[in-house]
C-alpha cells in the first residue's frame, strides 16, 4: 500500500476528528479527506494562454445520532473543535433516516492489493507546454487542417484518506496525465472541429504528443464536406469507441442500486433477466494493476474485487453501498463513493470482446452510419428512451463512405442492448472499456 508522510498525517488528523465527533455526542463517525494536486498547461498558435497548478486537502466530516446524520465540510486548518460539534447539532436537528449507516464491522478491510496507482513523476510546467506544443504543431501539419482550437497538458493526483468509529483506517493515492489537442479543417459554415488526446495513470504510458496531434489532425481532415442522408428506419448503426463507451455507461447508470431503489431505472424489474445479448458480459473491477478507475478500497473503507454485474447478457448484480443495500434488501458489494453523500459507482468497466475485428464489423453491416461523436443529453434513463444528434461517416458496401453531419439517431436502450454486435477491440485504458459496437434496427432523421 503507498503512502506519504502527507496522507499518514491527514490519516492522523481524521482519527482526531472522529475521537472529538464521540466527544461531542456523536453515535458513530467517518472521516474523509480528499486529497487534490494539479497541474496544467493550455496553448493556442504556439502561444501559452494558461498555466494552472492548485492543490487542495478537504475533509468531510460525518456523523450519526442514532439514525440521524449530518455531514459538515471543511478545508485543512479549521477549528476542529467547533467543526464536529457544528455536526453533531446539525444531526441532532435533522430527521431521521431509516438507511443511514456506516459500512457493516465485517465488511470492513483490514488489508487490500497493491495497484501501482502512484508515479512520483513531475513534470515541470515546462514539460507541459512543450508536450502541448509539439501535439499542435503536428496537428497543424497535416494536410487540410486550418487552425487550431488549442492543445494542452496536465499532471495531477487524486488522493483518500478515510477513518471511521469502529475501526476503519487506510489511505491511497492515484496519480494522473493527459494531453489532448483540438483542431480545425474547412473553412466558414463547412469548418469542423475533431481532436484527440490520451490520459494514463503513468506518465510514461502517455501516448507522444506527436501521436495525439497527428491522430487529431487527421481525424478532423476526415469530416470535411459532410452530407446529409435521408431518413430511415431499420438501420445499422456503428458505435465508435469513442461514443460507445457512453452507450456501455447508460448500461451502467441503469444498474445503480440508488436508481433502482427511486424506480428511475429502465431495469429496475429486471434482475436475473436477459438485458442485453448473450455475449455481452460486463466485468466491474476495481482491482486492475494501473487502471484509471481503480481504488483499493471504496468511500465506505470495503474492499470487493471484480464483479460479473452482466453475464452473457444477464443482469447479475447492482451497484450498492451499504445504506443502498439494506434499502433494497441486500448487502454493500463495495462500490460507494464520496461525493455530496455516499453513492454507489463503477470501478473499471470492462466489456468482454466479440468475435470480429472493427473492420470486420463494419464490412458485415454493409450498408449503415458509424458514429463518431453524439450530440444532446436525449436520454431518458426511466424509460430507455433514446435520442441523439450524431455525425460520422455513411458506410456503402462494407467500407467506410463519406462523412455525415446533422442526423438524430433514436430507439430504446432495451432494444439496442438486445441487438449489438461487439468487436473485439477493447481498450483497457479508459474507465469504461468497451469496443466499436454496432446496433440493428435504429432510426434515422436526417433529410
């Protein structure tokens, strides 16, 4: 498990806060810190426009009188005293809740892996705009792109030092990298806009700038003269992984226990029941070596490795946290986290691949629309409803075809989980791992 000497003391400083929360009258009691350290760089034509660096330490502070709660926040420094008493009164006054708790005794983690989730590296604020820099410049040089809408850079960490009342203590710390540009081809009312960029736990795993804005460059190229299609119905639709991964996280939104438990799921009713084709399995773990979603323990202090919460198109299991879980009957599977409250979430999402490669995929659709970027928040998570502005590229005789912009696809998630095909190309860099995906039967608006 690493650590710092930084984080032993902000573990020291919670165990303290907990002991003046008894104090003060408090039942039971968490601490939470939050640790942040970023630092950034953004430039446009060559030329610096920003540079960020900010770190910050918050602690949360709850606490339960019988089944009341309350939750008082503070930065480093604040009077601790009056900063658990301020909570105890607050509990005192608020009304009861009948789901209110910390994490069962036996559920606690006394021990958890090593993830390597930490680089000491520092890159300067240098180094930075160097990187920014050089991924515009090469963006820039590609044939037909004609300006830049900017390129940066970022270093940062994520830290959580969590101790509650009955016996709870650990700390861990994530680092994180970045570099992205965004650029422009075309110009006037046919200009269109693409950009790449890659984020790693481990500075060294960073794709190279020169990579990131060549990628962009070219991808921007691509969409220049778009045309519009006519509307249809039954049409194939190809998911980049780029927007797929979306379309996996609706999956996702939609097996959270909190969801379930206010009926604002599409599949509230449906545990244990087919939702998706039979060779989908979706694999939650928060356990993978370097993975940008790992955490060795959850916002509770439980530690649960990988879980099947989609078997071979099955739902399995929800998301829960303790106070989730006894609302719905059931025990925490270790997925809280700490935000305004504590919530349920995923770890490291991972699809298992299909059979074909990505260009398989789309030679066996034959005649259809890949997308590449979705537009719009037309998703209605009650009912599955779905509806998107999209644009991408019109495929004719297996082969990617000619760019296309200004188009709704639509149908219903229960239908389009029930009708995919999965390829085989899963990156396992991003939180929701999942592969271009293709979709029967969807309708599209276009002229």
């Amino acid at each position: 498990m690493s650590t710092t000497k930084q984080s032993d003391g902000l573990l020291a400083t919670a165990e303290r806060l907990i002991g003046r929360a008894r104090a003060a009258g408090a039942d039971q009691a968490d601490v939470l810190v939050v640790r942040r350290r970023s630092r950034s760089a953004s430039i446009r034509n060559g030329k610096v426009e920003n540079t960020e660096s900010s770190e910050s330490d918050d602690f949360s502070v709850r606490v339960f009188v019988g089944q009341k709660v309350a939750t008082v926040n503070a930065g480093q420094g604040a009077d601790e005293t009056a900063l658990t008493e301020r909570a105890v009164a607050m509990a005192r006054v608020s009304p009861e809740d009948p789901h209110a708790c910390l994490a069962d005794a036996d559920m606690l983690a006394s021990d958890w892996p090593e993830l390597d989730l930490f680089d000491p590296a520092e890159p300067s604020s240098e180094n930075l705009v160097e990187a920014a820099i050089e991924a515009e410049a090469t963006a820039l040089e590609v044939p037909g792109v004609s300006s830049s809408v900017g390129a940066g850079a970022g270093a940062g960490l994520f830290g959580m030092v969590l101790a509650t009342s009955h016996g709870f203590s650990g700390t861990f710390e994530r680092s994180g990298f970045s570099r992205s540009v965004s650029v422009i081809a075309g110009e006037g009312v046919k200009m269109e806009r693409d950009y790449d960029f890659d984020s790693r736990v481990f500075y060294q795993d960073l794709d190279d700038a020169a990579s990131i804005g060549k990628r962009a460059g070219e991808r921007v190229v691509a969409r220049v003269n778009p045309r519009k299609v006519k509307t249809g119905s039954n049409i194939n639709v190809v998911f980049d992984p780029r927007v797929s991964r979306g379309l996996i996280g609706h999956l996702v939104s939609a097996i959270n226990g909190a969801a379930v438990a206010r009926k604002t799921s599409f599949l509230k009713d449906m545990m244990d029941k087919q939702v998706a084709i039979e060779g989908l399995t979706l694999v939650d773990n928060p356990f993978v070596r370097r993975g940008p979603g790992s955490r060795p323990f959850d916002g509770e202090g439980v530690s649960v490795g990988a879980l099947t919460m989609v078997e071979d198109g099955i739902l399995r299991q929800w998301y829960l946290t303790t106070g989730v879980g006894r609302e719905l009957g059931l025990k925490s599977n270790g997925r809280a986290s700490r935000g305004g409250g504590v919530s349920p979430s995923s770890t490291n999402v991972i699809v298992n691949p299909g059979a074909l490669s990505r260009k398989e995929l789309i030679a066996s659709v034959g005649t259809g629309f890949y997308v590449t970027e979705l537009i719009g928040q037309g998703v209605n998570q009650v009912t599955g409803e779905y509806s998107r502005g999209a644009s991408g590229f019109w495929i004719e005789n297996g082969e990617i075809s000619f760019p296309v912009s200004e188009v709704t696809i639509a149908s219903n998630l229960k239908d389009m989980f029930r009708r995919m095909t999965l390829a085989n190309d899963i990156d396992t860099k991003y939180s929701i791992a999942a592969p271009t995906i293709a979709v029967e039967g969807m309708t599209l608006a276009g002229d």
